[in-house]
C-alpha cells in the first residue's frame, strides 16, 4: 500500500518535471526540471529493489553530466523569441507524430504479452535472495558482459578524442608553465635584492627592476611572450606580409560556394 | 513504550524524526561553534586573540552572529530569479543535513543502514555544486556567476579523485555498506595502508568543499566573495551554515573511510572504556582541526594550477593506486569475497 | 571462454590505443602521417586475423565469428583502408592532417567489425554507437569550416534520434523475450504462436534504426548535407564500412531472430527499398554539386542492395552481399576523382567543374566515366553482375513488382551518370585541374581495373558470399 503511494508520487512527478522539461520557457528551468526527473527515476529505481543504480543515477547524471548542462545553458545567451519562431509552424506536425506514436504505444501495450516459452530461454542470472543487487551487477558486468563493458570504454575513449580534437585550440595569448621548471625555481635566480637608500624611492635605480628572463624561465617555449613566439611572430609577420602584396593565393581549402 | 516505537506508523515516524534530531541538534551546534573555533585557532596561529567580548572566552559570540544575521534584512537584487535565488541556500543547507543519515556513530548506530551508504555519500555531496551554480546564476551577478562556474568546474574535477580513491577502500572492504567499512578496519586503520590515498582524499576534500587553499569560488580578493556576493542575512546565514556542516560530513568521511569511524585506535582497556562515538567525535574534531589549520598555513590555489593538481596529479595518481591495491589485493589473496 | 574468436577485434582496439599513444608522443603536426601508415597496418594485420580467425561464439554468446562476420568485416577494412589511403593527401591539403584522423577511422571500422560479429542485441548497439561516434567526429573534423560543422551536428542530433529509436525497439524485444541474444530471441519468436504488436513496434523501430544509419528513404533527410558538408574522404568512407556493418546486423536479425517471421516484415523492406531506389534516381537528376549527388546515389544504391533482403532468402543475400562488394570499390573509386577536384589548391565540387576534363586529364576522366557506367549498371563492369544478381534473386523469390521498379529506376538513374560522363567529354572545358597526388591515383586506377576486370573475380566473390549467406540461413 505504502510502496504504491510511492510509487504513484514518484511516478506522476517525473512524468510532470519530463513534460515541464520540454515546456519550460527558461532553458535553466528546463534543466532543473530535468534534474526533478533524475531524481524521481532514481526513487522508482530504490522502489524496485536497485539501490546501485539508483545511487548510480544520481551521481553520474545528476552529480555530472547534469552539472555540466547547467553550466552550457547559463553560460549560452539564448534568444528566446528567435528559438520559438518555428514553434507555431512545426507545431501541428510535431504534435501529429507524437500522437500517432502514443496510439501506436498505447496498442501495443495494451495487448502486452510475453513470449509463450519464456521459461525454456536461458537466462544468464538467476536472482539470488543473499546477494545484493551491486554484487550481481559486478559478477554479470565483469564476467559474461565483459567484451560489451570494454566496448563501451572504446565508445567512451572515442568521445573524449572527440571533444578534445573538435575543441582543442592552440591561443596564441595562452601563457602556460613548464611547472616542474617553475618549482626548481629559487628565489636567488628569479629574485635580485636591492640596498635602496632611504626616503630616496626607487626611481633613481630603474624602477622596480624584475629579472627579464624570469618569464621565459618557467614558460613552455613558443608560448606567449617567449623568445620562440616573438621568432615565431616575427617571421608570421613576414609571411602576412606577403600575402598582402600577392592576394591571389588567398585562403586554402575554401569550397568555392 | 519499544513496542509503541517499533509496530506502530506513528511510533515509527516519530522514531526516526527523534533519530534525526538526535543527530541534527549535535550537529548544528558543532557547526555554530565550529565557526568559534576557526576564528580561535586561526587567531592563535596567528598571534591575536580573536573573539573575546561576547562572554567569556567569546563563547557567546556564535550566538550573537546568529542573531545578527537573523535580524537582517533580506536583500533581493532586482533582475534576480526570485526562487532560485531563495532555494539555492536552502539546498545547501539540506544537502548537508541530509547525508548525515547514513553516517553510522557506532556498530549499526545509524539512522539509516543502507546498504550503499558511501554510494549515498557520494551522490548527497556530488549535488552540493547546484546549491553553489544556481545561487550564483540566480543572483544576476557578474562576480556571482563567475565564481559559481568556478565552484561547478572544481567540484567535479576533484569527485573524480574522491571516487576512485573510495574504490580502493571499497576494493579492501567488499561492501559499500558505511557500517561493514568501519568494521572492515578493526585490525588496522586504512589510513596506514592506504596512506596515499588517505592524503589525496584529505586534499579533495578541501577542494570539494570549497575550503582553502581552494576557495576560489568565493576568492574575496577578485570576485568579493563569489558566488554569495549577493546574499544577505537568513538566506547568507543558510550558506553559512550548509558549508561548515559540509566541513562536518567531509570530517565524517575522512573518519569512516581511513580513519576507522567509532573504534579506538588499539582495542585494549583504556582505549575501550570511552565509548565510540566518542571516538568518532574526536576524529572528527581532530580533521576540522586540520581544515583550519591548513586555512591559516597555505595561500590560495591558482585556478590553472588547481585544475593541474585535480586531472593531472590527483586523478592518474588515484587511478594507478586503484589498479596497484587490486592487483596487491588479488596476488596476496586478500580481496574479500563479493558477498556484500 | 573462448577470448580468442575476437582477436582481430582485440588487436585492432590495442593497435587503436598504441597508435593513439605514438601520436601523442610526436610532435604535433607530423603526426599524421606515420599514424596514418600504422592505422594501415594495423588494417592489413587485421584483415589478415579475420580471415583466419575460427567459427564459433564467445563470451556469453555475445560475440559471433562465423562466414558472413568474417565476408562483412574484410569488405569493412577493405573500404576503410581505402579510404584512408585517399585521405592521407587530401587531408593535408586540407589542413585537418591531424593523427585522431586515422584513429577515428580505426576506431569506427572496430565498431563496424563488432556489428558484424553482434551476437546480442546490445553487442549491436554498443558497436554502432563506436561506429557512428568516430564518424560524427570526423564529419566535423574540419571544425573552422561551417559547412564541416553543420554535417558533423546535423548527423549527430539526427543518428542520436535514431539511436535512441533503436534502443526502444531493442527494449521492446527485450520485454518479449526477456533475453538479448539473437538465439534465445529467435526462440522465443519460433515457440510463440501469437506474436503480440510491442513485439512488431520493436521490431519495426529497429528497422527505422538501421535503416536511418544505410539512409534509406524516408529516413534519408540527412544524408545530402552530411556528405557535402563533410571532408571529401570521410565522405568516402561513410559511404563504405558503416553502411556494410549496418547492412551486416540488418541481415543477421532479420535472417536470425526475426527469420521466422519473414512474411510480417517483408512488404516493409520491398516499401523502403523500393522508395529508395526511385527516390535516389529522381533526386539526384536536378543536382549540381557532385558530394550531393553521390549522396543521392548511395541511397539509390542502398535501395538496391536491399532488394536481396527483401527476397528474405540465402541466394537473395548473396545477391546483396555481391551488391555490396561492387558498391564498394565503384564508390570508393568515384570518391577518389572527387577528391583529386582540386582547382590552384582549393577543392571544388560543383558538376561543371570537370567539365573538358576528357581533354585536361584523360586518365581521370576514363576512370571517373569507367565508375559512372558502372554505377548505372552497364556491362560487363562491376555494378552490372550486383545489379544482375539481386534482381534475379527478387523474380526467384516472385517479388516482380520490387525487380521490375529496380529496373526502371536503374533506367532513370543511368541518365544522371552518364551527364557526368558527357560533361567531361564533350562540354566546352574550364581550366585545369590540379594534378592529383600519387595515393588517390593509386586508388583510382586500382578500383578502376577492379570494376573493369570484376567479371575476372566473380566466381570466388560470389562463392564467397554464398558461404557467407548460408552461414546466415543455416
């Protein structure tokens, strides 16, 4: 009784928070709706039994990727306006499919039966009173599903490639250290201790002085403001020129439409 | 009277709201007069006196804060998204009461034993980012939003770490359950063995808690206080009060996952005779001590540089220890079996 | 646990790794060549593991090796090799030559190889998440371009649409059978007298699944903007592997689990094929930019091949895996002229372009017009005998509607090809191209005598692909 009061809660909030997930006008409030729904999952997850991947939920896709969506949409200036034009348009359309799609569902649903020989197909884990659910995940993941779960690594592998071969940008701005350089570093090498006279200020010795090479010390070579960039930029410069004085060449590898 | 507590509805309910309090009052008192102590300590480390006009030793001074801020007017900036800015401090506060469900005090002494606590543990503090980001976007501020983003990019960096350094300890233990690790540690504290990690976690627990020499989310010195800039009064009280309590859970972790929760360091008379949560206490206490400590001793992190230390120091450091202790913990035969 | 049946696979992944690893370590922008030159290797090695690796399954019946995985994974390297080898110039060229390049290809051809080999149906979807994957990322390789940006986001929301559908028919399999395993599925569709409509929902979203990943009609849309958009030999490529690995799982399921209920999923592949042929035909004529109109021809093509599916017998699926062999190497030698179209070292792509190029360059217009006859399918080149042999097998199997449909739009298509082929001789010409780099005439020459000379090999492709087809309908 108490489980299926639960269960109805959870159930009717998810569903809620997914429809205010498409219908919030607010993409921030859109997350956060979608973050109400991971939650609510993940209580229908505890309600069956599966502790670890209710917990599992909540810290991979709440604890991350949500976190990480959040930071996207506050920090992206959407147009609001510009983003609904199509709406009214497309509407009918959308709204058509999906219909169609629930009555498909819905048909299906309702005469929902399983295969009439279930019990003659083997199945790889049989349920187990004493085992926990985190242990049979852990012996099915490891054991049977092995060549899918490092499969699914490769696919992890290949997404992190992607993000940093599609992102990765060499800034000619950026300023990076070479750190174990930096942390050798004494002070008697970067730092020159001056006798100034008193009430005489430092103007008559320069200023305050600061060892030229102290930046190119610790700098990775060729990054910003190094003795290789300033080569680097000066022969740029050069080049640049040329290309002034001779506009055919133009930019390469531009399709011609 | 055990009776009315264990087979009645309301018996039960009530059971576990006093459970609750029994933890919560402790709780918000320690976090009260944590706020004391690191003015206390950081004013000895530093040769000054620190609060001592409120009553004697300036014990009283925790209440006068209290009160003050209480009295205050809330501050609302215009432009600012009302609810979120009002729900952000309330859900850093909870998600810091919350997680002390599953923190057992002694042998099954916890108001909930479940069996994937530390999982529990995990996810309550991998949300505490969303207090932080959204207070920081509701606010309609500049230095707000800055520092949020920062705290939202730190604070997942270093779960990271803070994961796979659980997994090696889950790895010796066989459990995920928060009552079977402490167990697990009757021979030896996990953080002679595993003292590497003992020290990663220490340091990402700093950084996950936003405390220095990683409290760049609030950095004063360029962003005026981060992602509360605009918080006044019950609502910055509530902020407060949800990071010292995270200071706590930190505390309480560290205690259960290295430093063996409710059981005295030798198992002989003296140590016996004081109870464990006793025990707990005191570790707990001793790791907020060195939270201050640290405070006092180190500046603050460059927001490159602690980025480094989280995905290039701590993270393959963390990720090789996990692969070495299961390969240690295979050769020796000493990996417990997954009954758990 | 018999590890060894996926050792081409676990080479190729570790090779993966290595190659990773050795272009970290490089310095940056010189990279891509030797990683390039390994990636072959690794292909060539791989290709070799494949073709003596045993029968068998492995891993918890996850994982099968048998006829048709081992036909399916050596014409997936083939095409990927290929189309590496014609990337290695133009992708300096086109200022992309970095070394995730090639080790995107071998990551996406591993997945394509583990399609082939799926045992389950979650060895299916996690192998063609690895192969779409790599291929998003390289449709969007040339990231400062904004046409390389649309094709790689465009190709990315609509395969994740067409993944997730995927995963919901799996779903609904799942919940009728309560296994993913192609032999308990199969089971359980045998040993069920009734089958209840979840179960033909299921079925019919994992056809809308694979079916968007071959671009059949109607779930094309993508296909002409992704193939302009893209780098020319990732182009080239997506037109090889991925289509042969989607080709392979689509005949597996439906020859396997689905086997026994042919008669219920039929009409629905003779509809889609039939769509995409006159589709692929009609399309293409009004088109000007010839990545476009490869991509209208690829659907036709798919169109075709599918005919042999939809015969839903052993000798129909040798006609398509016939099909698939000459589609291969035409397509990949079209794509090598097209990315020899180069004009004072920037790449063109419009029709008119090669106009005059009979007079320019000869050798390349004989190869281009070679691959444009063979595509519309004249004899005695190679897409004639595909052609030839899917057909047959549709009027053996009574489907003379299907054959007959195939046959006019084979007519129509013939008249966009062969345009090109008149553009080049006879229009007036425009100045020249520039010379083409040594690798891609390799490839062109090469597919250039492969599809002239097929007739020479067709015996041992198709005895090949009979061995295959009954290790389906055994």
């Amino acid at each position: 009784m108490m489980t299926q009061i639960v269960f109805y809660v959870f159930a009717a909030v998810l569903v809620l928070s997914a429809t205010m997930v498409v219908c919030a006008r607010n993409p921030v409030h859109s997350v956060l709706f979608l973050i109400l729904a991971f939650f609510n999952a993940a209580g229908l997850f505890l309600i069956a039994g599966a502790e670890f991947l209710a917990m599992t939920l909540v810290i991979v896709y709440v604890g991350a990727v949500a976190v990480l969506f959040l930071f996207v949409v506050m920090m992206l200036d959407v147009r609001f306006a510009q983003m609904r034009e199509g709406v009214q348009r497309y509407a009918p359309i959308g709204a058509a499919v999906g219909g169609v799609l629930l009555v498909e569902l819905i048909m299906a649903f309702t005469h929902w039966r399983v295969a009439g020989n279930i019990g003659q197909i083997t199945h790889l884990v049989p349920s187990s009173p004493t085992r926990t659910n985190t242990a049979a995940l852990g012996d099915v993941l490891y054991t049977h599903y092995i060549f899918l779960f490092q499969t699914c690594a490769l696919v992890l592998l290949v997404a992190m490639i992607g993000a940093i071969v599609l992102t990765l940008r060499d800034r000619p701005t950026g300023r990076r250290q070479n750190i174990d350089r930096q942390h050798d570093r004494i002070p008697q090498e970067s730092l020159e201790m001056l006798q100034v006279p008193l009430g005489a200020g430092v103007a008559a010795q320069g200023g305050f002085l600061r060892p030229h090479d102290s930046y190119d010390v610790a700098a990775v070579p060729g990054t910003y403001g190094t003795e290789a960039w300033r080569a680097r930029e000066a022969a740029e410069q050069t080049q640049t020129a040329l290309v002034v004085i001779t506009p055919a060449q133009g930019a390469k590898g531009q399709d011609d439409e | 009277m055990a009776d009315f507590f264990f087979h009645t509805v309301i018996g039960q309910i009530l059971l576990i709201v006093l459970e609750s309090l029994a933890v919560l009052v402790p709780l918000l008192l320690g976090v009260a007069y944590l706020t004391l102590a690191e003015r206390k300590v950081m004013a000895a480390m530093q040769l000054r006196k620190g609060p001592n006009v409120n009553g004697p030793f300036g014990v009283l001074q925790a209440f006068a804060d209290a009160i003050k801020m209480l009295t205050k007017e809330t501050v609302i900036p215009s432009g600012a998204n009302r609810m979120l800015f009002l729900f952000a401090p309330f859900l850093t506060f909870s998600l810091a009461m919350v997680a002390w469900a599953v923190i057992p005090t002694g042998n099954g002494l916890a108001i909930a034993n479940i069996n994937v606590g530390v999982l529990y543990l995990l996810a309550i503090s991998s949300l505490g980012v969303y207090g932080i980001l959204i207070a920081g976007w509701a606010s309609n501020s500049k230095y707000a939003f800055l520092g949020g983003l920062r705290s939202a990019a730190q604070m997942v960096s270093y779960e990271v770490s803070i994961g796979l350094v659980i997994v090696s300890v889950l790895l010796a233990v066989g459990s995920l359950n928060l009552n079977d690790i402490v167990l697990a540690q009757r021979h030896v504290w996990f953080c002679l063995p595993m003292f590497p990690m003992f020290i990663v976690f220490f340091i990402s627990a700093l950084a996950e808690t936003n405390r220095a020499p990683f409290d760049l989310p609030e950095g004063e010195s360029e962003l005026v206080a981060g992602f509360f800039v605009e918080y006044s009064a019950l609502a910055f009280g509530l902020f407060f009060l949800g990071e010292y309590a995270n200071m706590f859970l930190m505390s309480g972790m560290v205690s259960i996952l290295f430093l063996g929760g409710w059981l005295p360091p030798l198992g002989i008379a003296p140590f016996t005779w004081i109870p464990g949560p006793l025990w707990l206490i005191a570790k707990i206490l001793f790791c907020l001590f060195v939270f201050i400590w640290v405070r006092a001793t180190f500046p603050r992190y460059r927001y490159d540089q602690l980025m480094r230390l989280g995905w290039k120091v701590f993270l393959p450091f963390s990720l090789a220890w996990m692969v070495l202790s299961a390969g240690f913990l295979m050769v020796t035969g000493l990996l417990p079996g997954g009954a758990g | 646990m018999n590890w060894t049946l996926a050792l081409p696979e676990i080479v190729l992944a570790l090779s993966g790794l290595a190659i990773l690893l050795a272009g970290v370590m490089q310095k940056r922008g010189q990279a891509f060549f030797s990683c390039a030159m390994m990636t072959l290797l690794a292909f060539v090695v791989t290709g070799v593991l494949v073709v003596i690796s045993p029968d068998g399954t492995g891993y918890s019946h996850v994982f099968i090796n048998d006829g048709f995985a081992r036909f399916m994974k050596v014409l997936s390297l083939t095409g990927a090799a290929l189309s590496l080898v014609l990337s290695v110039g133009y992708a300096r060229e086109m200022e992309i030559d970095k070394f995730e390049f090639p080790v995107l290809i071998l990551f996406s051809t591993l997945g394509a190889m583990i399609m082939a080999s799926s045992g389950n149906l979650m060895t299916l979807f996690v192998g063609l998440e690895l192969s779409s994957l790599s291929i998003y990322i390289l449709c969007a390789f040339a990231r400062d371009r904004v046409g390389a940006a649309e094709a790689g986001l465009k190709y990315f929301v609509l395969g994740s649409l067409a993944s997730g559908i995927l995963l919901y028919g799996i779903s609904l399999a799942y919940g009728f059978a309560g296994t993913l395993e192609y032999a308990g599925l199969q089971q359980a569709v045998r040993g069920s007298a009734v089958l209840p409509a979840g179960l033909m929902v299921g079925i019919v979203f994992v056809l809308v699944g694979l079916c968007f990943k071959l671009s059949m009609v109607p779930f094309h849309m993508w296909t002409p903007d992704v193939y302009q958009g893209a780098p020319t030999s990732v182009t080239a490529y997506m037109a090889g592997a991925p289509k042969i690995a989607a080709f392979a799982v689509l005949l597996r399921v439906m020859a396997g689990p689905f086997g026994s209920m042919t008669p219920q999923w039929q009409l629905l592949i003779e509809v889609v094929s039939a769509l995409s042929m006159v589709f692929g035909s009609l399309a293409a004529i009004p088109q000007g930019n010839i990545k476009r109109l490869m991509a209208y021809s690829s659907i036709g093509h798919m169109g075709y091949a599918m005919i042999g599916m939809a015969a839903g017998t052993a000798e129909g699926t040798r006609g398509t895996l016939v099909y698939l062999v000459t589609y291969l190497f035409m397509n990949v030698g079209a794509f090598a002229g097209i990315v020899a179209m180069r004009r004072n070292g920037r790449a063109v792509t419009r029709i008119s372009d090669l106009a005059g190029l009979g007079r320019t360059d000869p050798g390349m217009a004989l190869a281009m017009a070679i691959f444009m006859f063979s595509m519309a399918g004249a004899p005695p080149l190679a897409g004639f005998f595909g052609k030839l042999m899917v057909f047959y097998a549709a009027i053996n199997a009574h489907l003379y509607a299907l054959a007959a449909i195939g046959i006019v739009s084979s007519v129509i298509g013939a008249y966009y090809y062969i345009r090109i082929v008149k553009v080049m001789f006879f229009d007036t010409a425009v100045p020249a191209l520039d010379r083409s780099p040594v690798s891609v005439s390799f490839v062109s020459v090469g597919m250039g005598l492969v599809t002239v000379f097929f007739v020479v090999g067709l015996g041992p492709v198709a005895t090949a692909a009979q061995a295959a087809a009954s290790a389906l309908f055994r």
